[in-house]
C-alpha cells in the first residue's frame, strides 16, 4: 500500500512538471510569433510554479522570461532592467542562448545611447550606457561614458556616483590603437582590430603598421570628481581628491594641471602659479602644454604670462595654430580699455591730444596682432576667424586694398 502511494505520488509529480513543460512550450510559441504581450502574460501564471520546477525548467522560464520582457527591443527602461536581472538567473543549458541575447541588447542599447547623446538627451543616453555596463562588467568604458555624459545634464550627484566607482575599479581608459599607413594617401589610419589590419598591410593597401596607448582618462575623472565638489562648496574635499590622484600618479603631468585649475578656481593663485611652474619644469618641451598652460593663464587674468607659454609653443611647434589664433586674442583684448577711455574724453584741446594718442596706441595693437593672424591663416586656410578678424582689422586701418581680398575670402567660406 505504501509502494502504490509513492508511485501515485511519482506520477503526479510527473504529470506536474509535464504542465509546466507545456506551458512554458506556448509561451516559446508566443514569442517565436513576436506577440510578446500574450508571452508575459502566460509567464505570470507559470511563474507560481517556479518553485516546484527543476533547474533546466528554472533556467528556460528565465531565459523565456528574459526574452518577453525584451521584446526585441521595445522594452521600457523598467523592462529591461527586469528582463536583465532575469537573465542572470538563467543558467545551464540556456548559456549560449542568453549570451547571444545579451549580445543583441548591448547593440540596441548602445544605438539607444548614442542617439540619446546625439540629440542632447544626456540623461537617458547616461542611463543607458550605465545598462551596457550592468549588462558587461568588462566593458568599463561604458560606465565612463555614463559619468562624462551625466556631467552634461547636468547631474552632479549621479555623476559623482558613478567617477567614484570607476576610481574604485581602478579605470585609466587607457587602450591600444591600431594604425598603418594608408599607400594611396599617406595618412596614417586607424583600425577596429587587428585582423582587419593585418589583411589590409597583406594585401598592400596599407604599410607600416604601429601601435600605440591611449592617453589615461585617470585625470580627467579626477578633476570631474573635484570640480563636483568645488561646486559644492567641499573644498577640503577637492583637493583631497586631487592630492590621492597626485599621489599615485607623481609623474602625470595631466593631474598636477588639473589640480592647479582647482586651485585657481579656488582663488588659490599663488598655489596655482606653483603648480604651473612644476608642470613646465616636469615637460619643458611639451608644445601643446605650454599652449593648455598659456590658456590657464590666459583665464586667470594673466596675460604676460599667458603670452610667454604661447610664444614658448610656438617656438616648440611653429605650426600650432591656435597658440597664434590666442596669442592675437591676447593682445586684442587690451582693445576695450582704449576704447572705453575715448569715449570718456571731453571735447577740450587736452582731451583732443588724448584721443589721438589713443587712437595711435589702438592702431599699434592691431599692427601687433596681424602677423599672428596672417600666420594663423597661413596654416589653416579655413580659419574663418581668424579670416574675419584680419577683414575687420584691415578696414579699420583703411588697408583697402587688403580688406578687400579678405572680406572675398571670408565670403567664400560662407562666412
């Protein structure tokens, strides 16, 4: 008697799981058939059954469930999140499959993300990078992309949030790139993997292949961190930020000008001067950090200095050309102190001499910030401002002759 009670029991728990095989086989119906909705709903009812199900049942109601919520990519945000946590229940035999899956939705999302980021939808397009993140723990560029992007909202919390973590795994950013030199053009070109490359040099379109590392992001998202906190009035906090990042990495010359900006946007001056001067000692020969330092200067209302780091990346890199366009910048600005002191003269004899003189040292400014301009668009034609700023430079010193072919220039660049 007890024998025919265990095989009563036996066989009802077979006809049970039976039930849930079958059910689980419409719901695979249901989606094979794109009507996702009717999917949903029959999980419901399955998933009461969850636990009396095996772990192969277990796996394919995820994997199914995972699927339905998806819905090839309409899913909403509340969705997706379900049908990722969904995902990662699903084991076993259903490995490749939700691999497969994740795959799909990365590249749907990604989509998402960028176009999001296009159309300057900065908050949805931070979110979904956070999601191809959750979605692939490798890919910590993602979560990079999360932080930068909720920078732009402007999100500060989220974004402190998420520099934090990136500090906590350790990112840099840094990658290797891969480049060979194009036969016909000769520029050098990048490529997406090293298979491509190798069969571009093979078959000859393409030679001298090199690689290279990208520069770290460390700095970068420490002086994000930073800055979130000057604008939150936690000084103590940005430098100590600054100091750790400074501290691992003595030799990044990138962190020691990120935390003299601080400083500066502190009102730290003399410890921003400090650090300037450190940087400069560290990469005396670095052009495009004596233009960064001259902008620095530039910004924190010291011009002589502003103007010495530029001539110094000229003299480095005789065709930097914005080091020309800032330097002509520079010397410009002293413009509106001129003009504001002739617009206070009277009309006595005095003021008449006094308005000349000006007006000279005006015209003396001009002539001084031509050659940078001419030079400027000397490198790069199509600089319409420097283009534009020359034509109207030209016409107040009655340079006709100049002004014309200058204003024929700014017109064909649409100017």
């Amino acid at each position: 008697m007890r024998k025919q009670i265990i095989l009563g029991l036996a066989f009802s728990i077979s006809i049970f799981s039976f039930a849930q095989k079958k059910e689980l086989k419409t719901v695979e119906k249901a989606i094979k058939q794109n009507n996702f909705a009717e999917a949903k709903t029959l999980l419901s009812q399955v998933e009461p059954m969850l636990g009396s199900m095996d772990d192969d049942l277990k796996a394919k109601y995820h994997y199914l469930n995972g699927l339905a919520l998806y819905s090839n990519g309409a899913a909403n945000n509340a969705d997706l999140d379900k049908a990722l946590v969904s995902l990662e229940k699903s084991e076993g035999e259903y490995k490749k499959e939700v691999a497969e899956l994740k795959t799909q939705m990365m590249t749907g999302i990604l989509n998402k993300g960028n176009e999001a980021y296009e159309n300057k939808k900065y908050g949805p397009a931070s979110d979904y990078f956070e999601k191809l993140y959750g979605i692939s723990k490798k890919d910590t560029v993602y979560l990079y992309y999360a932080a930068a992007t909720a920078v732009n909202v402007p999100d500060y919390d989220r974004a402190l949030k998420l520099y934090e973590k990136l500090k906590q795994l350790g990112y840099t950013g840094i990658t290797k790139q891969l480049y060979a030199v194009n036969v016909a053009t000769g520029e050098k070109e990048s490529f997406p993997n090293d298979a491509i490359r190798k069969a571009s040099v093979a078959s000859k379109t393409h030679k001298d292949p090199t690689d290279e590392m990208s520069e770290s992001k460390r700095g970068e998202i420490v002086k994000n961190v930073a800055l979130i906190y000057v604008s939150r009035g936690d000084d103590d906090k940005a430098i100590k930020a600054m100091e750790d990042a400074r501290a691992e990495n003595p030799e990044d010359v990138g962190l020691i000008i990120s935390e003299a900006n601080i400083h500066y946007k502190m009102g730290n001056t003399e410890k921003f001067q400090e650090l300037l001067k450190k940087a400069t000692e560290m990469e005396p020969d670095n052009a495009e950090l004596q233009y960064n330092l001259g902008v620095i200067a530039a910004e924190s209302d010291h011009p002589e200095e502003a103007k010495a780091y530029y001539k110094k990346a000229i003299e480095l890199n005789p065709d930097y050309v914005n080091a020309y366009i800032n330097s002509a910048v520079l010397v410009l600005s002293e413009e509106s102190k001129i003009i504001e002191q002739m617009n206070n003269l009277g009309s006595s004899a005095a003021d008449d001499r006094k308005y000349e003189e000006l007006k000279e040292k005006r015209q003396s400014i001009y002539k001084e910030a031509i050659p940078f301009l001419e030079k400027a668009l000397e490198i790069n034609p199509k600089s319409e401002s420097a283009a534009t700023t020359l034509m109207n430079i030209y016409s107040v010193l009655g340079e006709t002759d100049k002004y014309k072919a200058m204003k024929a220039k700014v017109e064909a660049m649409g100017g």
